[in-house]
C-alpha cells in the first residue's frame, strides 16, 4: 500500500488554443509511480499522434522544464512540433545565476533581475542577451560554479528560448496550468487525510478524474461499457410459477 501523502503520481495534461492563444480545452493523463514513466510517455505519443494524423494542420508546441529526460521523451518519440523552455523555470534560473555575483537579496539583485528578466521576455535577441551576460560575469567570477551551471543550463536550452517570437505568434510559452493541475488532478482527490491507495485502486480513480476533468466521460463511459457490458441469458431449466 502507498501513501496518498508520500509518493509521487506522474501525469501530463495537454492543450488544444485557438488562433489568439486562448485556451480552448485540456486533455489530462495521470498514471500511478512507475519507472521512468513508461506507460505515461506511451500513452501521450500515442494520442498526439493520432490527433496530428486527423488534423495535421495543427500546429504543435512542447513545453517542458530542462530536465533531460523531458527532451529525450519529447524530441526522440514526439518528432514533429516547437520546443519551448518554460519560462517560468528559466527565469528561476535566471535568478540563480545573478544571486551568484550579487549580493543575497540586494537592491542590486533584484534591480538586475527585472532588467535581465524582461529582455528574456521581450527582446528577440534575449537569450542570447543572457548568455552574453553570463559568460561575461563568468569570465569575472571564474571561482562561481553555480554561475557556470546556469550558464550551461541557457548555452543547452539556447533554441527553446525565443520568447519574443513565440509571444508574438501567441504560442504558450509556459507550463503553469501544468503546475496547477497538480492539485486539480491528484491532491483534491488522491492526497486527503488518512488515505491510502495500491496502485491498482488509485490507478482507477487517475483513469476517470483524467477523464472527467477532460470532459470526455460521455465517450468514455461508452468504451467502458464494451468491455464490461455482457447479455445475460437465462438457464434452460427455469420453471415458470403459476399464479392462482
């Protein structure tokens, strides 16, 4: 048994926006811990896949946060589409590049980071802006190895930071109804007080929140009953009662 207050459920919504990058639906996948998340990857390369086939019009957007793994599963079984850094996770590192050559929560800090923040946002030179920057303070600090971290975070993320451009042709450049799913998805409903799910039970409860929150239950309730669903026939040998 595991607890709904200790371990980690992997899930991945997707969205469709119209022209004005107004969000028009969401589509959510939540699976049980599983290695690598195999069977989550699976599942959201299949139905990308399929919704590209029937409208290849569509333009796709990947947003994810620098991990590796992210890109690995999103470029290697998701070919087709833009890669986008999130820049709400950008901007974190961001601030934790400048927090190494400036003083701990300084006018200066901050002061830099407006400035630098907005020029990722807004210049279409901006993340080049940045690296610039970086390598520049990093020539001036050579003892700072956070400094290079996240000068080698921007330099590895360079093509997925054009946030100009993309706001611009209103791409989402951001993950946070991702984050916000979080507790839409999975703590209203799997983290309360006391509970405790295997994974076959907590899994069952993931399928259909997924699928209620994503307003395909209608549907889905249709497939279900194809599996379940079973004429009955009544045995040879019944007795009819006879009435008075």
């Amino acid at each position: 048994m595991l607890s709904a207050q200790t371990y980690t459920v992997r899930f991945d919504p997707y969205f469709f926006f119209d022209a004005q990058g107004d969000l028009i639906s969401t589509r959510y996948l939540a699976r049980m811990p599983e290695h690598k998340k195999k069977t989550l990857k699976k599942q959201l390369a299949q139905q990308i896949a399929y919704i590209c086939s029937i409208r290849p019009d569509l333009q796709l957007v990947k947003v994810a946060d620098g991990a590796r793994d992210n890109w690995t599963f999103l470029n290697g079984q998701i070919k087709q589409g833009e890669s986008v850094l999130d820049f709400y996770h950008a901007v974190e590192h961001l601030f934790n590049a400048l927090q190494s050559v400036h003083p701990k929560n300084s006018s200066q800090l901050y002061e830099a980071f407006r400035k630098y923040r907005r020029i990722l946002l807004n210049d279409d030179q901006g993340i080049r802006k940045i690296i610039n920057h970086l390598r520049y303070q990093a020539r001036k600090h050579p003892k700072h190895k956070k400094l290079k971290t996240e000068l080698t975070y921007f330099t590895r993320n360079k093509k997925r930071c054009e946030y100009a451009r993309l706001k611009a042709e209103k791409k989402p450049i951001g993950s946070g109804i991702v984050e916000a799913a979080c507790k839409s998805v999975v703590q209203m409903r799997l983290k309360r007080s006391g509970q405790h799910w295997d994974d076959d039970g907590g899994q069952a409860i993931l399928t259909f929140r997924s699928i209620l929150l994503s307003k395909q239950l209608d549907t889905a309730w249709e497939e279900v009953k194809k599996f379940y669903f079973r004429p009955i026939e009544p045995p040879q040998n019944v007795v009819k009662f006879r009435g008075k």
